[in-house]
C-alpha cells in the first residue's frame, strides 16, 4: 500500500483546495486554456530538471513510495501529477480568496 503515498499526497491536495471550484464557483476549470497556460512552462521546466538530475545520479525518487510508472526520461507519473495538481491547488485557493474578498486581479474588463 506505500505505493500509493505520492499519490494520496496528491489526492489530499486536490480534496483540500477542489471544493473550491464548486462552492465559491471560482471558474478555474472553466478557464482551462488559462490554467494550462499558466502551468506548462513550471511544468516543463521542472520536469526536464528533473530528467536531468535523475540522468546525473543528483536524486532519485523511492519505488517503494510511487505507482511505478516512468513516463519521461526516468520522471515518474506521479512527479509530473504534482506539477500539475500543486499549481492547481494554488490557483484555486487564490481564485477563492478573490471571490471571497471581492480583488480583482485587472484582466475583468473592470475599467
């Protein structure tokens, strides 16, 4: 069952911040372009460093704790899930404190 503690790491983090979308209607997901936008060049980056520490012997991740799936360059799918599910959370939980608080960020068209 360790296998799974990346990814329920990852599930925590969606549990935590994901209801925001639905109840204060915060529209991250309906703005997908934005958000993938937003995500891609951490993601990239991040996963070629990566790539690169694992080719260098500078880390590795334990197979103990990870589905087991590599899916580019030797980074496991569970790394590149977190590269997408942390930036989310984020986004989310800024984009509700927003609608809570009334900011505005300036590209509402609020002139």
């Amino acid at each position: 069952m360790s296998h799974l503690a990346y990814v329920g790491v990852l599930v925590c983090i969606v549990l935590g911040s994901g209801w925001l979308e639905f109840f204060l209607r915060t529209h991250v997901l309906q703005r997908g372009w934005r958000f993938l936008l937003c995500i891609i060049p951490g993601l990239v980056l991040f996963v070629a460093w990566d790539a690169y520490a694992i080719a260098q012997g500078h880390w590795f991740f334990d197979l103990d704790h990870l589905l087991g799936w590599r899916v580019i360059a030797g980074v496991p799918i569970d790394e590149v899930l977190f590269f997408i599910v942390v930036p989310l959370a984020s986004v989310l939980t800024l984009e509700a404190v927003r609608s809570v608080r009334g900011w505005s960020v300036g590209d509402e068209g609020d002139s």
